[in-house]
C-alpha cells in the first residue's frame, strides 16, 4: 500500500536534490528509499557502479503498459481493441514519458556523470522518459501494482480524458494523405536497432517518392512506424488536423 504523503510536511530545507520534495510530487512515500535512487541514477553517475536505472526502466515500462491498458478498458467499455491499441500508443511513448518526468521535475533529482551534465542530460527527454519509466518500475516493487497503477493515474490521467475524441492511426492517415495528393504509396525501412535484446529500440524511416524521409524510433518496428508516420504529418504541419475527430 502507498503510505500517505505527511499532510503537515514542511519544506523546511527542501533543496533541488531532496528526495522527499520528489515523494510529496509523485504521491508514493517510498518504504526502500533506495529503490528511488537507483530510479535516478543514469549508467554514467559514479553510483552506477552499485546499479543504474536500466532495469527498473525495463519493468516500469512493462508496468506502464499495464496500467494504461487497464485505464483504457476501464474508461472506455465500448472502444474497440484496435482503437484502445492506438490510444495506448499515444500514451505510453517516449515523449509522453518525458512530458511526465518534466511535471515531476526529474530532472532535477538525476544522478549523473559530469559529463552528461555538462551536455544537459538533465533537459534530454531520452533520458527523462527511461527515468519516468524507471520511477513507475520503482514504486511497483516498493508498494505493489496498486501503488503503481495509482502513480500512472495521477501522471497520465488526464492525457488519458483528453484522448476522449477518436484518434487517426498515423500510418493510415500519411496513406491516405499521399493518395489524395496523388502521391505514391508510403514504405518503411529500418535505419538502426540499439539497446538490448530484451529491450530493443527501433529506428524508422517513412518514405514517400521523392519527399524526404522522416525517422523516429519506437520500442518496437510497429511503434517506429507509427512514429516515423507521425513525424513525416508533423513536418508538412498536417498531424494537428489529422487528429481530430470527424465531428470536429
């Protein structure tokens, strides 16, 4: 169970690095203090000699997965399996993630090498999204699924409400885009894979003629095109009106 934040806590020397500042944003008093600081510490700090972020990361986002599914089926009894897929999609990827980490202010908590913070690894939304996901993995083990699912509520709730309207699957709206304009068909081609085997990171190209590319990553080669798909509408500045419902 998630202990109750303290409602007469002070912030009597709260600084930047204080991680009870960071508990009382997230709602989830930790019992393993230290589960919280291994969520922080990115594989370039000193203190990854005892552990990094990396696998926590790899069960939050299982865990996020989880509980976004179980909002969605929750929220919507009536959507359909492939429309709940998309809006799921829309939630659980990297830069909503980072959107999240950026309204908890993880950035400020990171423990990182001297060398990522001289490159601004506290503002680099890679890494904000792996601790957001890493955080999720964190409070799952130190209170249990409901603890978790609570965070997520409380973090993606209300992106989950204003997905309300019926989303465009961005592969099918680039396609029928370029049929409209006469153009031909798009295609993907895979341009990288990195990270581990078990937790792999895509990089796809969207192609369309003689237009340029658009890349973008995904956790999976589905996810990249959706992605690559929706980079390719963002750049001709058409995603906005393709995301809106038919009845406006």
């Amino acid at each position: 169970m998630t202990k109750p934040v303290e409602p007469g806590r002070r912030a009597h020397d709260l600084g930047k690095n204080d991680l009870g500042r960071l508990e009382t944003m997230l709602g989830h008093v930790f019992h393993e203090r230290g589960l919280l600081e291994t969520a922080l510490t990115h594989m370039s700090a000193e203190a990854a000699r005892h552990g990094s972020y990396q696998r926590l990361e790899f069960l939050g986002d299982r865990v996020l997965g989880l509980s976004v599914a179980d909002m969605l089926f929750q929220r919507y009894p009536q959507a359909e399996e492939g429309d709940m897929s998309r809006r799921l999609a829309d939630l659980v990827r990297k830069e909503t993630c980072a959107e999240i980490a950026i309204a908890w202010d993880l950035g400020a908590f990171l423990r990182l090498g001297e060398g990522e913070i001289l490159n601004g690894a506290r503002k680099n939304r890679a890494i904000l999204a792996d601790a957001c996901e890493a955080v999720i993995g964190a409070v799952f083990i130190d209170g249990g699924y409901d603890a978790a699912r609570a965070l997520v509520e409380r973090g993606f709730g209300e992106r989950l409400l204003r997905a309300g309207r019926p989303l465009r699957d961005a592969k099918t709206a680039l396609q029928e885009w370029a049929q409209g304009q006469g153009l031909a068909t798009p295609t993907y081609s895979e341009r990288g894979r990195s990270g581990p085997d078990h937790a792999p990171l895509f990089r796809i190209a969207a192609k369309i003629g003689g237009m340029p590319d658009a890349e973008a990553e995904g956790r999976s080669k589905r996810l990249a095109e959706q992605a690559a798909a929706e980079a390719f509408l963002r750049r001709e500045g058409l995603w906005s009106a393709t995301m809106e419902s038919d009845d406006g």
